[in-house]
C-alpha cells in the first residue's frame, strides 16, 4: 500500500504479492483480509472498494 501513489483495488495487490488473479477464488480470500484489515483500523476503505493507507 506504501509502495503505490494512490487507493488500490485487491487486484493490484494480488498482483503484487504474486496471487493468480485470474481465478477469483483465490482473490477473494485477499480482499477479506484487506476489509478486515480496514475495520481494525490498519487500512481504510474507499466507498469506491478500493483501499488506502490510513491517514
């Protein structure tokens, strides 16, 4: 999250980290952790569905 300019969907991420995200079952496991990573606080979450850093 650091690393980029701005919000990011759990796709670039999974990009990224080296997730296959051509198959959605395997991208829908990393978005749980980023929306559960926003609800403790770590990340914020974009209306939109994208994540940032919290500021």
């Amino acid at each position: 999250m650091r690393q980029t300019a701005g919000p990011v969907r759990a796709r670039q991420v999974g990009e990224v980290l080296g997730v296959d995200i051509s198959v959605r079952g395997k991208l829908e496991p990393l978005r749980g952790k980023l929306v559960r990573l926003a609800d403790r606080g770590w990340l914020r979450k974009l209306p939109d569905g994208r994540f940032t850093t919290r500021l």
